[in-house]
C-alpha cells in the first residue's frame, strides 16, 4: 500500500542522529586540557575515563559537575538560501564517586550523559524533509571496581547502564512539491522512543616512576593509562511513528500512528594516556598529558526499523562510516597544591564518508581549551572549563536525499564541578 511505502521512507533520515551527539566533556579538569585525562586520574571522574585510575586518589571522592554546551549551525543551500539552525542549550550532568575500601580496593560509581542534544529547523526551510526538529538524551549508570596489582600496576572494570529517550520530526511532501527544495507541505511525521543498553569499560593505570620533591631537588612523576568502553546495543523496542497534518484527500492512507522498533550500535572508544608531572619544592607543580583515542564508528555501519504493522516492510539504511581518532593534549601548573591553571589542545577526526545530514554537522577540526581550579581546603576545591570547536564543511551531500549544502558550526561548552574528598589521611596511612 502506498502509506506503507512513505512510512518506511520518511522515517530513514533519523537513523543519523547519533553521530553528532556524542559528548567527550566528562570531567571538567580534562576539559580544561583538551580532553586528556585516561593517564591522569587526578579526581573521581576517573570512574569514566579509566576505572583503574580510582587507585591514583586516596579515602573517599565525589564530583558533581555540568557543562553547557552552546551550539550555533548555519546552513546554506546551493541556491544560496541560508538558515540558522535553532538548538538550545544542553547541559548534561555528570556525577562520579570513587572510594577506597581498603589499602588495595576501590569502588566507584558515575552517572552521566554520554550521548544527547537538541536541533531543529524552521518549519519552511529547504531540507524540511530531511530534518524539522531532533532530541537526544542519554543517561549512563556505571558501577565500578578497581584492584591496586601492585606499586606500579592497577586494573579496573565497570558494568554500563543505559537507559535513553529521543525523538524527531519532518515534513512530508504529501501536497505540493516533492523535493528539498520546493518546502510546499502539509503533512508531518514524528518518532519517538525510549530504549536501553548494557556494556561495560575496562583499563590499566601504570605509575612508571614517581620521585617525591623535598626543597632542595625536582620531583618527577610518569603515569600511564589504556581503557576500553565497549560499544552499546541500543534498542529501542516500543518506539511510536505518528503522522500528523494529512490532507483530508489521502487521509486514508496514513494511519494516526505506528508502533516501530530498533537497535542502534553506538561505537566503543578504546583510549590511551601518559602524563608527566614535575615538581619544584613545595610551591609548584607541572603536568603535561597526551591522549590518543580511537572510536569505533565503523560498527555504525547501518540501521534497521521494523513496524508493528505486519503489512509494513521493514525499512533498512546503509552508512558507511569509518573508525575515527582524536588526539588531545594539555597542561597545568599548580601553586601551593591550590591554584591550578590548564589549557589543552585537541584534533577530532570525523567518521562521516557520505552521509552528512543538516542534523549531524560533522567534520575533521581542531580547537582549544582552558581552566582553572581552586583548593578551599583539604576536601573542597572547585573545577571550571571553556572549550571552542569551530569550523565549516563546504558543499556536503546527503547522497540518499541529493540534499548539498556548506555548514558553518561554533560551539562554545563552559563548565563548572564541584569535588570533594574526605578520609584521606586514613587512607594515605593505610598505603604507606
């Protein structure tokens, strides 16, 4: 039937919403440093980046922090027509928590957002039938452990909850024009869902050496960090497609709404770390870290709706992308054990071959980062973070919707953490 053949077409183009979303700022301090932070472990949030890190801080530790990302998308089409993508502000949370159980044992808990944004576009622009409006939101609960092998050796492993909602709409060309171009359109169709995953994150933490500064020589320190956070199976089993708008003259042919179900493979990110500190007496410490990872998009590769409709054939889409790296590195001094300064500097490779949609403006980019930190006392200290990402994708295609056009986006992310550590005078004694 023919609602069933515009059911399964017009509800392709969402399968693209998971590339542009995710959100490396999981740590305010590694904000502050480009992103680097799998070889550091210096506060709770090394629940995230490397559960084996927890080992690196002593007694217990919890950081609650949020950063806001600001986004601004331009987008202009062949026939020179501009549009401003309108997104809100997105402010995933993050909350992380690492205790020493006993001189070799730690437990950890984060919660966070891993995945999540918001767009849309006005509902007359050229590529209405592409993309109106889009919303992700990802929650992630990950229980952890880690086991201090050695002076020089930790492992840590953490099980990975996911539970997330998303939702979207477009135009369809049911009256009218018929292409992207021509926004002539009555109908609409939405998709929504709520869906889960499970996975888990796995890493190494390695102290190569460490010398203690006194006041009269330089102290120096060499730590090393790998981690693995699995991909995630995202299904989403009881999702709703609604179709809204319909002219009267082809009502019949549409129903009010479907039920739809799917997986989506979100990529597992295998990460690398080394940091060096250094040390001048008591009044000044210096680090500087590198990162090296690498994403594992290629295991997004497709994705498949099928409908509670029996009539309906199931509607499958092809993506192509390839595994991506990311290099980030930064630095920080620190003045009395209390006033801390960083900067960072990163490289973000895309993924994206061929299917850029105006939803997921995506490109190979470099950008910078600084922060700042500030120790109240022994247990208090405050976090903050600005990164920028800026850059422009000219004459891009959507090759299933011969849709081209050049992107220009900026996104401004500050952020802000609070931490807090207490027993660790206990717990210092307990490792000596």
């Amino acid at each position: 039937m023919k609602r069933k053949i515009i059911a399964a077409l017009f509800l392709l183009p969402f399968a693209s919403f998971a590339g542009g979303f995710q959100i490396p700022q999981q740590s305010i301090k590694s904000t502050g440093m480009g992103g680097a932070f799998t070889g550091i472990c210096t506060d709770a949030s090394a629940v995230f980046f490397n559960p084996a890190g927890m080992t690196n801080i002593f007694g217990q530790n919890v950081t609650i922090a949020s950063v806001g990302l600001f986004p601004s998308v331009s987008v202009l089409t062949q026939d020179n027509v501009n549009t401003n993508q309108t997104t809100g502000v997105y402010t995933p949370i993050e909350f992380y928590y690492s205790g020493q159980v006993c001189k070799n044992l730690w437990l950890g808990l984060s919660i966070n957002n891993q995945f999540g944004a918001a767009a849309s576009f006005p509902n007359d622009w050229e590529g209405a039938y592409i993309v109106q409006t889009i919303k992700l939101q990802t929650f992630m609960f990950q229980p952890t452990i880690a086991y201090k092998v050695c002076d020089k050796l930790s492992i840590g492993a953490g099980f990975v909850y996911t539970l997330g909602t998303f939702g979207g709409t477009k135009a369809l060309p049911v009256s009218g024009g018929t292409t992207s171009g021509d926004t002539t359109h009555n109908g609409e169709v939405s998709l929504s869902g709520t869906g889960h995953a499970f996975g888990f994150n796995v890493g190494l933490f390695s102290k190569i050496f460490e010398k203690k500064a006194d006041s009269n020589s330089w102290g120096e320190a060499l730590t090393l960090g790998l981690s693995y956070r699995s991909g995630l199976g995202f299904n989403v089993p009881n999702g709703t497609a609604e179709f809204t708008q319909i002219p009267a003259s082809i009502a019949s042919q549409f129903p009010s709404s479907e039920g739809v179900s799917t997986k989506v493979s979100l990529p597992g990110v295998l990460s690398a770390g080394i940091a060096f500190k250094f040390s001048k007496g008591y009044k000044w410490d210096f680090m500087i870290a590198y990162d090296f990872n690498l994403t594992y998009w290629s295991s997004y590769d497709s994705l498949r709706f099928n409908f509670s409709d029996p009539n309906t054939p199931a509607a499958s889409y092809q993506y192509g992308w390839q595994n991506a790296t990311a290099h980030r590195i930064g630095a920080e001094a620190t003045y009395m054990k209390k006033y801390s300064l960083r900067a960072g500097y990163y490289i973000d490779n895309t993924p994206e071959v061929n299917s850029m949609t105006p939803e997921v403006v995506d490109a190979s980019n470099a950008g910078f980062s600084l922060g700042a930190s500030y120790k109240f006392n022994n247990g208090l200290s405050v976090d903050v973070a600005y990164l920028n990402s800026n850059f422009t994708r000219e004459n891009a295609t959507f090759v299933s919707q011969n849709f081209t056009a050049s992107y220009h986006r900026i996104v401004h992310v500050f952020g802000i953490g609070v931490n807090y550590a207490f027993n660790c005078k206990c717990s210092k004694k307990a490792n000596n």
